[in-house]
C-alpha cells in the first residue's frame, strides 16, 4: 500500500508503507534542489548519502561533503548526494526552508543536494540517530543494503574508512 500526500509546499511525496529490511535503508522519493525527482537509494547504483536532521546538522554535512567530493567526482558511476531530510519540519514552513537552501548553492550543488520529506523515523531507526548535530554518511550497495555507515560532528566527521571501501568497490 502506498500514502500520498501533498505538502502545503507544493511538494507530492510517496511514502511506502512497508518497513525496509533490515540492513537496508528505507526507499524514499525525494526531489534535487535542481527540480529533479529521484529515489533513494538510487536503483541499481551504489550510493554514498550525506545525511543532515536538522539545521545544525548543515555544517558537518558540508564538512563530510569536501572530504567525499574528490571521490564522487572521479567516480561517475556512484550516485552522491547530500540530504536534508525535512519531514518533521512544520508544513507552512517546508517551502521557505527549502527556497534557503537553495538560494545558498550553485546550480551544480543544487543538482546534488536532495530534500526528503518522508520516512525520517526509519532513516534514523537505519542509521542509529542519536545527534541532531551531527551528519550521518551512509554507503549503500546497488541494492539498497548499507554497506557502512558513521556519523560525527564538524570536529568528530572522518569519513576515510567509509570512502576507502567506495574506492575498492570501484576497482572491481
């Protein structure tokens, strides 16, 4: 069974009813700052997330992101996105956050930077939330199965275990 909703913003968004399994990162309709309707994680590809909960979280995602850029950027087969996920934001309210993300980023960042308004409780039941804060990065298999995770603050971020194992996996 699937939920349709339309938020007071203008934004439709489907959210599935069925919990994923576990190991996996629940499917979730999202759109790109840049317009562009996608799903996360993106079918068939493998995926590196960097995940915010809150606006406090938006600088050690950007921190995350120079660290995984390089890495993205050579790998064109590896979908890479930054996500502010905004469910649990105020509906009226969705619209003018999103239009101030925006505003603040290139038309090559917007094509990058992903808002997702639904399945915030399942996101963070995968990923173990426990720091509104902090940026939670997640690798995700071509399947959907996370193949790793970690979270940090701007002082505690480091990715590098995270993008050496992207790296391996393109090399095979």
């Amino acid at each position: 069974m699937i939920l349709f909703a339309i938020c007071a913003s203008g934004h439709f968004s489907t959210g599935s009813l069925a919990q994923a399994p576990a190991g996996f990162l629940q499917t979730t309709h999202a759109q790109t700052l840049s317009g562009a309707k996608i799903q996360l994680p993106v079918p068939g590809h493998t995926t590196l997330l960097l995940i915010g909960f809150s606006k406090k979280s938006g600088s050690a995602v950007g921190v995350g992101w120079k660290q995984a850029q390089p890495i993205c950027a050579a790998n064109s087969v590896v979908a890479c996105y930054q996500v502010a996920v905004l469910q649990e934001e105020p509906t009226f309210m969705r619209g003018l956050i999103v239009h101030g993300i925006r505003s603040g980023k290139s038309s090559a960042a917007q094509a990058t930077f992903v808002t997702v308004f639904e399945n915030e409780a399942a996101w963070k039941s995968s990923l173990h939330f426990n720091d509104g804060s902090a940026a939670y990065a997640v690798l995700l298999g071509p399947d959907g199965k996370i193949l790793r995770k970690t979270s940090g603050t701007v002082a505690t971020l480091h990715l590098e275990p995270l993008l050496l194992l992207l790296q391996q996996k393109n090399q095979k």
